[in-house]
C-alpha cells in the first residue's frame, strides 16, 4: 500500500504533467505567435545578417519575373 508522502509525490507529478501539457496545447493553438515566429524564420533565412536580400534570393525572383514575361509574350503571340 501506499504512504501519504508516495501518495503526495505521485500527485505533484502529475500535475507538472499536466501544466506541460497545458503549456504545449496553449502554444500549439497560438496561431498569432506561431505566424510571428515562420515570417521570422522566412526573414532569416531571406536575408543577410545586415538585412538586405540574399543574393539568390533575388536571382530567384529575377528569373521568376523572366520566366512570367516569356510566358505573357508566348500566349500573345
């Protein structure tokens, strides 16, 4: 059988369980934080330490513009 005191333990457990539980639903239904912390992440990886665009950041999108134009004039003609 068990003692108060294991009884008492058992019960602290839990409830840090729990509240880690709790804690982890509340940020997964953050969707405000979670929005925040992906353009974050976006930025970082977009741009250099200094804050101006990577480099192929702006080949990509230079290429994609291209790649529009070629498409426009080719259904146009």
């Amino acid at each position: 059988m068990s003692t108060p005191e294991e009884i008492q333990a058992d019960i602290e457990r839990q409830r840090e369980q729990l509240a880690e539980t709790v804690d982890q639903l509340t940020q997964k239904l953050d969707v405000k934080a979670q929005t925040k912390a992906k353009v974050a992440e976006i930025q970082d990886r977009a741009t250099t330490a200094d804050g101006k665009p990577r480099p192929e950041v702006l080949g990509a999108a230079a290429a994609a513009a291209v790649l529009v134009g070629l498409l426009i004039w080719w259904r146009r003609r």
